[in-house]
C-alpha cells in the first residue's frame, strides 16, 4: 500500500510513519507548513507546525529513510481554521480550531492532494482506532489508553475519509510506550513535550489575540429577562462561565454571585444569571456528520463529549425536524441533532462540537447551536403540563 504518513515533528506521527514503514508500506514523509509567517518559532510545548517542528520531520524521516515533503498549506489554514475561529468568536460562538483543521486540513486538503496524486491512505499519529466491519463499512473508536484518546478530535470525520485514514498508535496502551519506542529507534522527537493550546495563539492568550482582530464595542450586561445591569467593554472578550470581571451595577436579589450565560453579537449584549443556569439539559445543532455509516435509529441511547478532555456524559440522541429556522449552512435543510443528557452539562457554548458515541464507537458530532438549560426545560415542562 502507498501511503502519505503526516508527520508533524512530534513523537507521535514519527512512531507512526515508523509503523508504517516496517508494516512493508511504501511510505512519503509530508510536514504541512500552516503558518503564514515563515520564521515562526516554537515556544516549549505551546504551538505546533513550526520551522522547528519541520527540521524535527526531516530528520525523523532521514532516519527511516523514506522520501519527505513540506507542503504549503498555510493560505487553506488561514482561511479554513483562522478566519473561521475569528468569525465564530464575532458570532459568540467557541469553535474548536483542532476539528475544524482535521476537517478541512488533515483529512480534506491533505487527503484529497494525497489521492489525486495516488495514494491509499493518510497516517497519522492520533490515539483512535478504525474498525473494519463484517459488512465492509469502518468505524472510528475510541484509542485504547482513554488518557490519550483523540478520537474526539477525529469526530469530524466521514465514511469517505475513514475508507483512507490508518491510525498506527490506536491500540497502543500507553504514550510512554511511544516515547520509549522512539527512543530505541533513536529519534529527536522522543523527549519532545506535547503541543498543547491553539497553535496560531502559542503564547496561550486567546483573548488578547481576539482582541486585535475583532473590534471591541461596549454593550449592556443584561439579567435573563434583559433587565440591564452593567456595561460590558466587548461581547467577544466574556467566556461562558465566567464570574470575575463583570462589574455589574448591583447584586443579585438572592445575593448570590452571577455567572456569563452566552453573548449576542446582534444586540451586543452578554447575559448573565445565576449557577444554575449554566447547567445545561439538551443540546442541538443543525451542522452535523456521521463517522461511517448513518445511525439506523432516529431515537437511540449514546454518550456525548463536549470538549477535547471532557468525561463523556450518557442521554438520548435524536435526529429530529427542527422547529426553529434552517441555518443557511445546515446539513440537512429542516435537520437537526439532539441530545438531552442524564445530568447537566456544566459550562456549554454555543459553536462548540458535541462528538457522539455509542460505547467505544464515534457515531458523528454536531455543532451546538442551541443549549437549553435544565432550568429552562423545567419551565417548558410545567407550561406544557398547565397547558394540558
């Protein structure tokens, strides 16, 4: 099999095009050059895609001797995952830039150059598993080691992409099994620390890089029935959840402390409310795929994941007509998933992906449009009840 194994200049894709090779597979090195500023430097663990992390790939791919690559796909990046995540944060949305790259960068751009130019698969170093079933489709599961598991990450994925990707490290128990494995094989990557945050933001301080790119415009603090209490200095620059820094005018009657509910961009507002309105019953979206072959069910039990390393939470799925405007880039014209959980999920934002499974398996993900507190939900079960 020919393969392109994509080799970031970490240890982990450098183990896995090394499994590749001694698998007996004609193996291509490639580093993608996302960065538009040539000289960007690493800085320790923060970042990834640097000038040094592609000196790291060359030497590793030396070592095994196979061909290498830099592709440039930096002008993709900016538009696909760095415009996006601005414009997201200018909608009050949270995206999630490490998805959006698998989505579109990893295995869409990279991919789709990898076929056209004769390859069976894309290999990467990521801790997830694809399973060959009986009737010939595959499945995403979760990697062995649940402290390393990506598979969340991967949820983006489709049957199309999943037919090409191969997952070396999957079934691999343990990251310092990986380490130690690169140390035998004598790599300059097996002591590298992990790349952790975003890497167009390596410093780690997302909202003073938002704040020059998006234009800050004061606005009103608002309780959930719009009363105002407070100016806020830019709706981008409050998290949900946040509690510090609001400056409100007055306290709450109760006297209790408020907390950052979501934003608006239209009226430029930032809502805020009491703890336990970020305790949220049931989220929904009408972006969506699945990871395979779709869900024969439009009802059925599974686990939901919010966030890279968030525990899993148990709820009911449901693939149903939406009763709210189609967005103009919903997958399915009047489509939208749900899923209302067991017990609340704590500090959901609208845009961020909810990957689904089923056990081990990643059924598909959705990006959350609407979260629907379970204080909310009470409130329209008893106008339901009344009504009746």
């Amino acid at each position: 099999m020919k393969v392109l194994a994509a080799m970031s200049g970490g240890v982990d894709s450098s183990v896995a095009a090394a499994r590749a090779v001694e698998a007996g597979h004609e193996v291509v090195g490639v580093h993608l050059a996302l960065s538009r500023a040539g000289g960007t430097l690493r800085q320790g663990s923060r970042g990834c895609c640097t000038i040094e992390d592609a000196m790291d790939a060359r030497r590793v791919a030396d070592a095994l001797g196979i061909p290498f690559y830099v592709w440039d796909f930096s002008e993709r990046f900016k538009l696909d995952v760095v415009d996006d995540f601005i414009a997201e944060y200018a909608q009050g949305r949270t995206p999630n830039p490490c998805l959006r790259c698998n989505e579109k960068i990893k295995f869409a751009a990279l991919l789709d150059k990898a076929l056209d130019l004769g390859f069976d698969a894309v290999v990467t170093g990521h801790y997830a598993e694809v399973v060959d079933r009986e009737d010939g489709e595959r499945e995403l599961h979760r990697s062995s080691e649940e402290a390393k598991d990506q598979s969340y990450v991967l949820g983006v994925l489709t049957a199309d992409q999943l037919a090409h990707c191969w997952f070396p490290l999957g079934a691999t128990p343990s990251k310092e099994l990986i380490r130690a494995e690169a140390r035998e094989r004598g790599f300059v990557t097996a002591n590298k620390p992990d790349s952790y945050d975003i890497c167009f933001i390596p410093d780690g301080d997302t909202r003073a890089w938002l704040g020059e790119h998006i234009p800050l415009r004061p606005g009103a603090i608002v309780d959930r029935d719009g009363e105002v209490l407070g100016e806020h200095r830019g709706a981008s620059s409050y998290t949900v959840g946040q509690r510090k820094g609001l400056n409100l005018s007055r306290p709450a009657d109760d006297g209790r402390p408020r907390f950052v509910l979501g934003t608006d961009p239209e009226t430029n507002t930032v809502t805020v409310g009491p703890k336990e309105a970020l305790a949220i019953g049931e989220i929904a979206g009408q972006r969506f795929s699945w990871a395979g072959a779709r869900p024969d069910e439009l009802e059925f039990r599974c686990d939901v994941q919010i966030r890279a390393h968030a525990d899993p939470q148990p709820g009911t799925c449901r693939i149903r007509t939406a009763d709210r405007a189609t967005r103009p880039d919903a997958t399915e014209p009047g489509i939208e998933i749900s899923v209302r959980v067991d017990e609340p999920l704590i500090g959901v934002a609208t845009g961020q992906s909810a990957v689904i499974y089923v056990g081990t398996r990643v059924m598909g993900q959705f990006t959350i449009d609407i979260a629907t507190s379970q204080l909310d939900l009470r409130e329209l079960a008893l106008a339901a009840g009344g009504a009746r």
